[in-house]
C-alpha cells in the first residue's frame, strides 16, 4: 500500500500547485495588458499634443532626410511622409536629360508640440529656405501651413484610401484593356477565317474558269464512219467483172 501511495504521489501533482501556477500565469498576462494600455494611454495623450504641418511643394533633390535636417532646428520632428512623383513625369523628365534621381509633389510633418507646428508654419510659409548656398534648393520658397484638428492617423487613412482607389483604377484599367485585347483577337480570327474562305472560292472560280477555256480551246474532232464495202473482182484482161450476187439485186433475177 505504501508503495502504491507514493507511485501515486510522484505522477500526479497535486491539484492545488497547478491552481497556483494557473492564479500566477493570469496575473502575469493582467500585468503585461495594464502595462501596453498604459503605454498607449501615454502615446495617445502624446499624439493629442503632436501637431502637423502641410507642405504643398517639395523642392528639387530634397529627400525625407534633408527636409528633417533642415526643419529640426525649429523643433523636435516625430515622422515625415512625401509623396512620391508621378511615375510618367520622372519618365519624361529623365528622357529631357533633368535629375535622375527620387522627386517628391508635396508631404507632411509631424511635430511634437502644437505650438511648435503652428510657429514654424507662420514663420516660414512663403520665406526663402536658404541654407547654403551650393544647396540646389537655396532660393525655393517655403510652401507650409499648419492643418488644425488633423493627426498622423488621419493621414494613414488617407492615403490607405488613395491607395484603394488607385489600385481599383489599375484593375478597371487592366479589365478593360483585356476586354479590348479579346475583342481585337476575336476580330482577327474573324478576318483571317473570311480570308480563308475568299481564297478558296477564288481558287475554286480559277479552277472552274480553266475548265471552260479548256473545253473553249480544244478543236471540234468530226467523226468519220466507215462501212464495209463489197470489192469488186478484177478480170485478168483489165475488165472488171461484176459478181452474180450484185446483178441479180439489180436486175430482180435469181443468178444460175
């Protein structure tokens, strides 16, 4: 019995450190859920203070990169966003033997207070970006006002939107190019059948036109009948002597 107790005892645990490990693990995962709400509380109240600044224009050769070096030094930048240009304009432009390189049509900055955003908008809008002055960018003008009320998540749901209605472009676009595709393939198995079909009734009419210049060429062959005829028998004195048979039809007598 003693052995059968502690056999017992070794393989199964005892159920009240199982409920202590489960009461543990729980309030572990409680922890770490207080934790990231906390966190996200933190960077919600965060982005309420964030402001965001609108660029219409984006310089030549200016990149995310240089466009933060440069406005940092008003203030703390959280996240920038610029869209790139058109793929048909920097087509255009690399054959007319412009810059090569990755162009931007407008963006938006991130700052990390208001009243930063609102500042450096009021400041800089329609002011000369200088800088040095070897920069390609030396004498643009700033193009930059402060959107109130707008967040960085409002942007992401923009351009989810913008990318939305341009995939839904390519693909009516591309439906639309392969409905014209089949219709022109269709056309052409249409024509080259009609054209298989000419053809053989032209060889057909030339064939039939051969026969009937054949028939219209070749001479009329006039058939000649010849019937046996009755010999008559020549005398030894040069007289030709006619046979009973033949007088007696002419005369009515029977030959004797």
């Amino acid at each position: 019995m003693a052995e059968d107790e502690q056999d017992q005892i070794g393989t199964n645990p005892p159920v009240e450190g199982n409920s202590l490990e489960i009461e543990a693990n729980d309030k572990k995962r409680q922890k770490q859920k207080n934790k990231r709400k906390k966190q996200l509380l933190k960077e919600a109240a965060k982005a309420e203070k964030r402001g965001v600044c609108y660029l219409s224009r984006i310089p030549p050769h200016m990149d995310p990169l240089k466009l933060r070096q440069v406005l940092s030094q008003y203030g703390e930048i959280q996240r920038i966003y610029l869209t790139p240009e058109d793929p048909a304009v920097q087509v255009h432009r690399k054959r007319a033997g412009g810059f090569r390189g990755q162009e931007f049509s407008e963006g938006w900055v991130e700052f990390t207070k208001k009243r930063v955003a609102k500042r450096v908008a009021s400041m800089l809008n329609s002011e000369q970006i200088g800088g040095r002055k070897r920069s390609s960018f030396y004498y643009d003008l700033w193009n930059i006002k402060y959107l109130s009320k707008f967040k960085w998540d409002d942007l992401t749901e923009e351009i989810a939107y913008k990318n939305a209605i341009r995939e839904q472009k390519l693909a009516l676009e591309v439906s639309a190019a392969k409905r014209e595709r089949d219709f022109y393939l269709s056309k052409v198995d249409k024509s080259r059948a009609l054209s298989s079909i000419q053809e053989r009734l032209k060889k057909k009419q030339k064939v039939q036109q051969d026969s009937v210049t054949n028939l219209v060429d070749q001479p009329e062959v006039k058939v000649i009948r010849r019937f046996s005829q009755t010999r008559p028998v020549e005398d030894k004195t040069g007289q030709i002597k006619l046979s009973k048979d033949v007088l007696a039809g002419v005369f009515g007598g029977s030959s004797s």
